[in-house]
C-alpha cells in the first residue's frame, strides 16, 4: 500500500517535492497539499491532480487521511508544523532550515521520538548521485584522511523579506548555506568545533533593503573537532545562476565535487563571442536526482520501519553552526560550538509553543 503524503507548503520547494511523488516515488501518494495561500495553493492543487486542500494544517489533520507531511514552509513555522504533525502520529519530511534554535530542534525532536514517527531532514545533497560517490571514495580511504573542505553556495535571487531577517530565518547562513554545514560535517566525517565568519553586503542598496544585519556575502573558516579545517561561503544573489561546489584536500589527494557548467556540452558560433556553455539556473535543477532520492528514501523507511539516514540530530547540527557564524560576525570573533549547545542545554526543556 502506498504511503500517504499531506504536503505543508505548495511553493517552489513544496512542488519539486510534489514533482518527485507524482512522477518518481510509485510507493508515495500526494493526496493533500496545506497553504496560507488560497491562489497558490489552487494552482498547485490544479497542477498535481490533489484533490483535498486546507489553508491549516489543523484543517488538514481534522480530515486526517495521510501517513506522512512534508514541511516546506518557511522557517519560523518548522517548529509549529512539525510538532503538531508528530502528535498526530504523522512521519515528517521537514525542509531545511531545520529551526530557528536550537531549543526548536529539540522540540521537533522530541515530539517524533514521544509519538515513534519518523523525522528526515531534507539534505538532499546526501542522496546526490555526485555526493553519495564522494562520500564513498572517502570512506574507501582514496584521498586519505580529509584535511580541508571547501563547500559553497551561490543563489540567483534575491531572497523573500522573511528569509533576509535574522528574526524569521537565521539569514543566508542558514538559508543558502545550511546545506554546507550539513555536507561539510558529513564528508568530514566530524563535528564542527569553532566558527568565524565575516559578511559583507554589495547588492542590500541596489534593491533598497534596509533589514537589519541584512548581508548577501559570506565566508566563514571552520574549525571541526577532528582536527580539519573549513571554509564555508555564500553569496545571494549571485545573479549569474545556480552554483554549489565541493573541494576536499585529503592527505592523499584531492577530490572535487559539482561543476559550474550545467550541461558537458560548448557551442561556438561567433569568433568575438568566445565558446559558450551552459550553467544552472536553479537549484531543482542542479539537484534534480538528489531531490527524488531523498524522498524516495523517507518512503522507503516508512514502508519498511527503517530510520532515516538523516534525522533531526543532523539538521540540529546544522542549526548550531548556522548560530555559531552569526553570533560569530555579529561579535566580531570566533566562536566556540559550544558556547551554543551549552546555552541550548542550560535552558529548561520542552519550552512553549
């Protein structure tokens, strides 16, 4: 019998998971969609043949005929979302960012262990065809021991207000480059230890931004707790399209992972012009097969009652490194990861809603 999947969200994100259950993953259904938004939430209904449809969750768990949600919605709303699914007995897809804090991650992550559902965080680059051979070839000890690790992130747009407030989102540390942190730890196979990050903000004036703390730039040196180095970098809007690239230097060797060219094919026609080639214009493209991977997983663990090869300690990771850079640049200095987990753990558990 298929899995029974309730999407939260019916955006761009929510309809490349849409894309990935209706034409991909046989043993997952689309049988309902959630959004604020009656117009997109029509269209998107309209455009994946769903024919139930609740602008709440709560609407949607009344009805209550699906086995799983997938959370697409922005971040201040994953803890909300995710917590009122898991008590309904629902498994949960939950988009990156994971949290705003990391007290909302525990939450999150509580609530599925109390109910015994499932919790996958969508790092799609771990179910990356290029990923996954890396991640191998690591593992086989052909590079070595990896020393550092490069990872960025380029994004076309301009961001929407809510995801440029560090309020609201956590900025571009966490909404461009929470995909880094995670691939970064995982193919060095270790925590990060200390951050430093600087910002910068070229384009906020063009576009007439005035969000506070607002910066379209990133950099930031890691230190993990294995000894090896990082550096981590962002940038949007980039404008010239969609670029996400890894460079890992072991004591072996070196290992490259994703290529700017979007296609392996260059046309000439004008002399003055040069050679042309195609590059990525989004991030469902680049990503195509990591998207559909993932979501075949996270039905897979649900047919079979296996856990997810990422869960919420993965995306609560990435949560802490994302507070880290920021507490980093916004104070000038370096900062330790445990400056954030200690100030989580100091805090009484299973805050408010």
């Amino acid at each position: 019998m298929a899995v029974r999947v309730c999407l939260i969200g019916a955006g761009r994100a929510g309809k490349v998971h849409a894309n990935s259950l209706s034409h991909h993953v046989p043993l997952g259904t689309l049988v309902a969609m959630v959004d604020a938004s009656a117009e997109m939430l029509h269209a998107s209904g309209d455009e994946f043949g769903v024919e139930h449809r609740f602008t709440t969750l709560e609407a949607a768990l009344d009805w209550g005929q699906f086995d799983a949600v997938i959370i697409t919605t922005p971040t201040f709303t994953h803890r909300e979302l995710a917590v009122m699914a898991a008590e309904a007995s629902k498994h949960v897809f939950l988009e990156k960012p994971m949290a705003l804090t990391l007290e909302e991650c525990d939450d999150i992550i509580a609530a599925t262990n109390r109910a015994g559902v499932f919790l996958q965080l969508g790092f799609m680059r771990r179910f990356d065809p290029d990923f996954v051979a890396a991640y191998e070839r690591i593992q086989a000890g052909e590079i070595g021991q990896p020393m550092l690790i490069k990872s960025l992130t380029h994004g076309p747009g301009l961001p929407p207000p809510w995801a440029r407030d560090l309020k609201t989102s956590n900025g571009l540390l966490a909404e461009v480059n929470s995909h880094d942190w995670d691939c970064t730890r995982w193919l060095m196979g270790s925590n990060p230890q200390r951050v430093y990050a600087e910002v910068a903000n070229f384009k906020g004036p063009k576009y007439n931004i005035d969000t506070p703390h607002f910066y379209d730039n990133v950099s930031t040196n890691v230190r993990f707790e294995n000894g090896g180095l990082g550096n981590i970098t962002g940038v949007c809007p980039c404008d010239y399209g969609y670029d996400a690239r890894v460079e890992i230097i072991g004591e072996r060797g070196i290992m490259q992972i994703g290529d700017i060219r979007g296609q392996a094919v260059i046309v000439g026609t004008n002399r003055d012009q040069g050679y042309i080639t195609p590059i990525y214009r989004t991030w469902p493209q680049r990503f195509a097969w990591g998207y559909i991977r993932e979501m075949e997983h996270f039905i897979h663990c649900i047919h079979t009652g296996t856990p997810p090869k990422v869960g919420g300690e993965d995306g609560r990771w990435a949560v802490a490194g994302v507070l880290a850079g920021t507490k980093s640049f916004l104070e000038e200095r370096p900062v330790l990861l445990s400056e954030i987990l200690d100030s989580a753990a100091s805090r009484p558990a299973g805050g408010g809603s």
